[in-house]
C-alpha cells in the first residue's frame, strides 16, 4: 500500500560531476545543499554575499560579480555600532567597518574569479517579496532589522523576474557559454507573509522559473518545494518551529537530488567517501596499537585510491592528516 505520493523526477541529462566548478545562490535551503555538497568534496562556492531570498537580490549579486564590484566606506551603513551592507547577509557585518569591508571584497575577488570558470549555478528563490529602501528605492537583501519604516515592501510579477533574469543569463552565457544553470525553490514558508500571500509567493516564482525554461535550454529545475509539499506532507519533517524542514528532511531531498542530478559514478566515489569518512572519524581505544597503525594505513590507501579515480576529488588534507598521525609510529 502506498502512504507517499512521490513527485517524478526526471533525471539530468547533464548531471553534475566531480570535474565541475559549482556555485549555489539564494535562501537557506541553498545552504542545506551547499553544506551536502561541501561534505562529499565537490567544488562549490556557496553564497558569496550569504543567504540571500528573493531573484533581485541574487540577480544583483550575480551582476556584482560579474562586474567585479569593490565596495567603499559609502555602501555600508552604522546601526548600534555594527557596520553593514544592505547587499549582504549579516554574516559579513563587523564593529570594524575596515574588517566588515575586507570580508565583503576578499569574498568578492575570489568568488568572481570562481564564477568566470563555474560549470553550473543553481540558484534557490525563497520568495517573491522585495524590499526597497524608501530613501532611494535601490534593492535591500537584508534589513538588518531597522525599523519597518525605512523600507517599501513589494511582491514582484512574473514579468518582473523573467525580465530581469533574461538579462541575467544573456549576460552569464557571454562569458561562459557551457553555462548550465539549475533552480529550484526553497520549501521553507515564509509564514510572517500569511498563509495566503506565502502561496501567492511561491507560485509566482514557479511561474517564472518555468518561463525562463522554456526560453533558456541551459535552465532546469529540481522540484524541492513539491517534494516537501506532497511526498513529506506531514508535520514530524519539520523542525520545532513548525516552519524549517528537519535534518531527515533535508537528508531525504538531498537523496532525491543527488539520485536524480548528480552523475552515477560521482555516485559511486560519494559512496566510497562516506565509508572513508567514517573512518576517519573513529577514535580508537589505544591510538599507540598496531592494529590502529593499520587501520589508519587502510583510510590513507583508500584516500589514494579515491583521488586517482577523480583527481578534483579534494582529500589533500584528509591524506595530509594520515600521514601525519603515521609519523608516530616512527
């Protein structure tokens, strides 16, 4: 008897591999699934400006990028002591407004670079609502929580975002013509918006997803949001807030998504890495013995065998770690 019912996913028809150079934009589902990807050792750079939500936001921050951008003095701000930038999480928010800088330009030098040779972005919209600060109308993807009053709150149209977003990869595929780009849509609600407004969100950056598809071959979509609306229908895949989904949650999509958009033998070594890794993660009884000396010599051959099956496999540290650790049996 069936309890589910499952969403049909058809599969890549160019699924990700190890050789790639991945970049993920948007909400903290992007993160969720950056994190996964991190830990299975493909190359990834995960929101250079941090969590972002809504397809202005990420469209700037991609055109930053692009541009090769160099913020000043003049595009921060002073609340309460701490410096910030409305173009970025407060992760890079600082007391010191030379550190806050530092960290907004050294990411933004590194991560242009990394996006001039990306072989795929896959960009999470969160939601449909923007907010423009009152005073010159320019795009905020965060409100540092300043008073409401500082800011106009919109939900923006289809056409709004597929226009915006026409010139965005016309403008990715001048400089990088193999570009292949994947969406998707984060499940979490934002439930402050309303029930209502939330779905009339969501369905407006559906729409326009499926919009920019049919104009761009080089666009697809993972259906994360229906996954967790029809298949994970149920409150006990959510964490205490009743808003975010579980950690069995996030498992159980990237199961889908690794099945469905990464390639079966990049399958194939995250299998092989996730039983190194547990190796790596055991403590042993008697860190002395020669059994451990053996065991740890097993991981270090393993490690090897793994990077020659894919030389962008990233185990350097792991491989310099054991050895190290096999230094004290000299």
């Amino acid at each position: 008897m069936q309890f589910q019912t499952p969403v049909s996913i058809i599969p890549s028809p160019t699924p990700i591999d190890y050789s790639e150079k991945l970049m993920l934009f948007g909400s903290c589902f992007a993160e969720n699934m950056g994190e996964k990807l991190t830990n299975y050792k493909f190359q990834v750079d995960i929101n250079p400006f941090g969590i972002l939500y809504n397809p202005l936001s990420v469209k700037s921050a991609v055109m930053d990028l692009i541009n090769q951008r160099v913020f000043s003095e003049s595009d921060l701000f002073e609340n309460q002591g701490t410096y910030h930038s409305f173009s970025h999480h407060s992760r890079f928010s600082s007391v010191n407004i030379q550190d806050c800088l530092g960290q907004i330009n050294d990411r933004m030098v590194s991560s242009s670079n990394w996006l001039r040779e990306t072989d795929r972005i896959i960009f999470t919209f969160g939601t449909a609502f923007i907010y423009f600060l009152q005073e010159s109308g320019a795009v905020v993807s965060n409100c540092h929580k300043l008073p409401e009053k500082t800011f106009k709150r919109e939900r923006i149209s289809v056409e709004k975002i597929v226009s915006e977003w026409k010139t965005l990869i016309d403008t990715l595929r001048e400089i990088n013509s193999n570009i292949q780009i994947l969406f998707t849509v984060s499940p979490i609600r934002h439930w402050k918006d309303g029930a209502h407004e939330n779905q009339l969100s969501k369905a407006t950056l559906l729409l326009a997803i499926h919009q920019l598809m049919i104009e761009f071959d080089c666009c697809c979509y993972f259906p994360a949001y229906e996954i967790v609306m029809d298949e994970l229908r149920d409150y006990r895949f959510y964490a205490e807030d009743m808003i975010h989904p579980s950690n069995q949650t996030i498992d159980y999509i990237w199961s889908r998504f690794a099945e469905t958009q990464i390639s079966k033998e990049s399958n194939q070594l995250m299998t092989e890495w996730q039983t190194v890794q547990k190796g790596l993660a055991h403590r042993p009884y008697n860190p002395k013995s020669e059994t451990y000396k053996h065991f740890l010599e097993q991981n270090l051959q393993k490690l090897k065998q793994l990077s020659k099956k894919s030389p962008y496999f990233a185990v350097s540290a792991e491989i310099n770690q054991l050895h190290e650790q096999l230094k004290s049996f000299e």
